[in-house]
C-alpha cells in the first residue's frame, strides 16, 4: 500500500500567461526523454 496523495494541480495566472507552444508538437503522455529529444532537435535549427 502506498500513501500517495492525489493531487489535482490547480491553475493560475501565471500559468494562463506561459507560452509552452514549443511543446505543441509532443504527443499527451510524452515521458522525459521524448520531450529532452523534441527540445534537443528544435535547438538544433
């Protein structure tokens, strides 16, 4: 058994405002390294 609490993020007015669309072409469930890759490529252009 765990104890892990859920946690339901809440938003903000700073989160309304950040621009995250270089993230726009990851997949919903991308993990850590798909996203390290899809970063590393756009750096590269």
């Amino acid at each position: 058994m765990t104890d892990a609490v859920e946690h339901t993020p809440e938003t903000s007015e700073e989160d309304d405002e950040r621009d995250d669309s270089h993230l726009d072409d990851i997949e919903e469930g991308a993990g850590c390294t798909e996203i390290w890759e899809h970063l590393a490529e756009k750096r590269g252009n």
